[in-house]
C-alpha cells in the first residue's frame, strides 16, 4: 500500500521551499539577470513541461524543460534558473493538476537542483578562473548537466519511490537507465548550444527550439514502444496465467503446486548461492513447469487407475508441450529449457530427452526435487500425502539416481528449519507468485 504524506512531510517541503527563496534572493546579485535570455528560456522550459510525457508504470514525467534549465544554470547562475524552474512546475499544474503533495515536490526539486547547481558551477568556473572561451569550460557545462539529471531524477524518482516502498535503484533501472543514452547525447547537445551562444548570442536559442522539438518527438516515440512493449509482455504472460488456471479448474491442484514448486525452488536455489538472476528464472519456470499438461484429456488428468502405454506416452510429451507454449515469449527461452528438462533425471532414465546427469540444466534439478516433494505432500495431490519427514527420507532414498543429490541436502536442510506452513505449502498462490504486474514491467524491461 502507497504511503500517505503526513503534515510532517508537507511541513518539511514548505520548510526547503522557503530555505530556497530565502538562498536565492540573497545570491541574486551574483548571477545574470539578462531578461531577453531568460524570457527565453523560461518559455523553452514551460513549453517543454506542458508538452512532456508520462511513463504511467513509474507514474513519472519526462519533460523537455530540462535543456532550458540546465541551460540557464550556465549561462545565468543558480537563482534565475530556480525561477525558471518554480515558474515551470507553476505553469504546468495549471495543465497536469498533480495532487498537493506532488506540487510540493516537483516545486522542491525544481528549485533545488538549478540553485545548487547553478551556485555549484559558478562556484568551479569562479575559482578556477574558467573563461567562457575555455574548453574547460564546455567540460564544465557537461559535468554539470550529469549533475543536474542524478540530482533531479533522486528528488522525483526517490519521493515516488518513498511513496510506493519500493527501491530508488529499481526505478533508475525502470525509468531512468533506458533514457540514459538519450540525456547524454542531449548533454551534448547543451554543450553545443552554450559554445554557439558564446560565439554567436541569441541565435543559439534557435538551435535549441529545434534540438528541443526533436527530443520531445524521440522521447515520446519511446515512451510510447515502451508501453507497447508492456502490453505485449501483459498479454502473453497473461495468456500463460489464464491456461494454467484453466487447467487448474480441470486439476485442482494445479495452480497451487506451481505456486509452491516455484516458491520452493527459488529457497533452494537461495540457499545453493545461485546469483539472483537464477533465483528468479527458476522461480518463473517453476510457475509455469506443469504448462503443458493443458493438452491432456480430462481422462488422463482425472485418472485414478494406471495409465495405458499411449497415455502414458502423452504425459511424457508434457514438458516439451509446456516448453513450446513458454518459447512463444521473446526473451523465455531459458526458461523453456528449463521447463522441457524438469522431469529427466540424474540417471538418464527420465524424459523427454533421457538427460543425464550435468547434461541437465541446473534449475531444472532444483525444480524436479521441489516438484517429487510437492507432489508428496500435499492434502491436493493425486496420492494420499505423507509427512514431510517422510518425504524428506523418500527424497534422499532417490538421491543420486532420479533427484540431484546436493539439491536434496540442500532442500532438506531448508525444511528441517522451517515451519509447517512450508513443510506444507498447501496456502501457495499462484497469483501472488506471480505477481504479474511487476513481472510484465521486467518483462518489457528485458528482464526474464
């Protein structure tokens, strides 16, 4: 659940509001006031903001403003360009309506940024006697430009972070990390257009009119394939849900033993040190491992007698049907091998390839031991359920010769310290395991 701005936080956003005021009216004099220019940018900067775009996942704008102030910081200094910037966020309420809160906060960063950077830069430029005319100079203007996007994107991006409970660096990586070559090529830019308005005057500011219209068209057309990209990664990874919740209506079992070999082989894999990227691949495949058996017949899912040797052979196709259904999404094929190799075992006398041993991927190991325990256990499985102690014994009976036997220990040593609830995952949910949301933004993210 998001939080809820206090009286504190309001309190405390009027309280550096003011601090700001009262820091730019005393350094007034200290900066440019030349008012052609900062018309100018003023109205760059509020022409940019009015026609920003949203990233609606991070509940974020992206807005053209930017240039101007950063330009203003160089060109005028800190206190005009936190004008610049508190007229900017002033105007464009008057279009986006933000909630209080929110005003406050882009207010705060929008004053903040361009007064410490502005006094920053002059300050460098002053002391190290930097001419305009000087290369430093222009190195200057760039440094200061990087210094102003981290210092910009940790106010916004960290208040809504703070808002939600979620982690700052993951909303660099979803928001900030892929616009990352655009601003630097924008950096440039603005280093370009200081050079030609050193050289030239007001002229520059026409170059910037036309870097600023074609950065709002490109920022926008990404924007824009990002949320195609989410849509696409929302209806396939849904497609995926809805089958297996089919299948569960068929299998009632379904659905909670994916969620609980999923929860099970990410401990494991937790616990045997495989990198993070790992944990969650082989949570993903856990999820989706039973995929295929969506081809079975119900006499097949439903059978309490033996199987016929044509049955039998269909159940044994199940992986690779899962895999070919899980291969359709782009970036998934890891996961499909996984899928496809998750009943073979050690002793090649599994299926559907007769792997053995190294031969089979890691995860999938760690899915099968996951997998024979659930099945064990379970009060919803096909088979009366025994104790986990006694699973616990049958796992290391076939240790070495169907499971992976160091996935086994490991797993054992996990059980043996944990509570009934996860000897027992009979209160698995595979909705919350898969947390679809955030697993269609990594999706879209190029993140499996």
């Amino acid at each position: 659940m998001a939080r809820q701005p206090s009286r504190f936080v309001a309190a405390a956003q009027l309280s550096v509001l003011g601090g700001v005021a009262a820091a730019a009216i005393l350094l007034a004099g200290t900066a440019s006031w030349r008012l052609d220019l900062l018309l100018v940018l003023a109205a760059l900067a509020i022409a940019g903001d009015l026609t920003a775009a949203s990233t609606a996942a991070a509940k974020l704008k992206v807005s053209g403003s930017f240039f101007a102030l950063v330009l203003a910081i160089v060109l005028l200094g800190g206190p005009p360009a936190a004008l610049i910037g508190v007229a900017t966020i002033l105007v464009g309420w008057l279009r986006w309506r933000e909630a209080g809160h929110y005003l406050r906060q882009n207010l705060v960063a929008y004053a903040v940024f361009p007064l410490a950077c502005g006094l920053a830069f002059h300050y460098v430029r002053d002391s190290a006697g930097i001419g305009r005319g000087d290369a430093a100079f222009y190195v200057l203007v760039f440094v200061t430009f990087v210094a102003a996007l981290a210092l910009n994107f940790t106010l916004t991006a960290g208040y809504q972070s703070w808002l939600e409970g979620s982690r700052l660096t993951a909303k660099a990586r979803e928001v900030l990390v892929p616009l990352l070559p655009t601003e630097l090529y924008n950096a440039v830019f603005v280093v370009l257009i200081s050079f030609v308005y050193v050289r030239v005057g007001m002229v520059a500011i026409a170059l910037l009119v036309v870097v600023l219209a074609g950065f709002q068209h490109l920022l926008r057309e990404l924007l824009v394939s990002q949320h195609r990209s989410n849509q696409l990664a929302s209806l396939q990874l849904g497609m995926m849900s809805a089958l297996l919740h089919t299948l569960d209506a068929r299998d009632r079992m379904t659905a909670r033993h994916s969620a609980a070999v999923a929860r099970y082989s990410r401990e494991i894999a937790r616990a045997a040190g495989l990198s993070e990227r790992d944990q969650e691949l082989v949570h993903t495949a856990g999820l989706l491992h039973d995929l295929g058996k969506f081809t079975f017949p119900d006499r097949i899912l439903s059978a309490e007698a033996p199987l016929a040797p044509d049955e039998w052979r269909l159940v044994r196709r199940h992986p690779y049907q899962g895999a070919k259904i899980v291969s359709q999404v782009a970036g998934y094929g890891p996961i499909a091998d996984i899928v496809l190799a998750h009943h073979e075992r050690v002793d090649g006398a599994g299926y559907p390839r007769g792997l053995a041993g190294e031969e089979i991927p890691a995860l999938a190991r760690i899915i099968s031991v996951a997998d024979v325990y659930d099945v064990m256990t379970a009060r919803d499985s096909y088979r009366k359920p025994v104790s986990s102690g006694e699973a616990i014994d049958e796992l290391r009976r076939v240790a070495g010769a169907q499971l992976d036997a160091r996935f086994v220990e490991v797993f054992v040593e996990l059980l043996e310290g944990r509570d009934v609830s996860f000897r027992h995952a009979d209160d698995a949910d595979f909705d919350a395991e898969l947390a679809l949301e955030r697993r269609v933004h990594a999706y879209a993210a190029g993140q499996p």
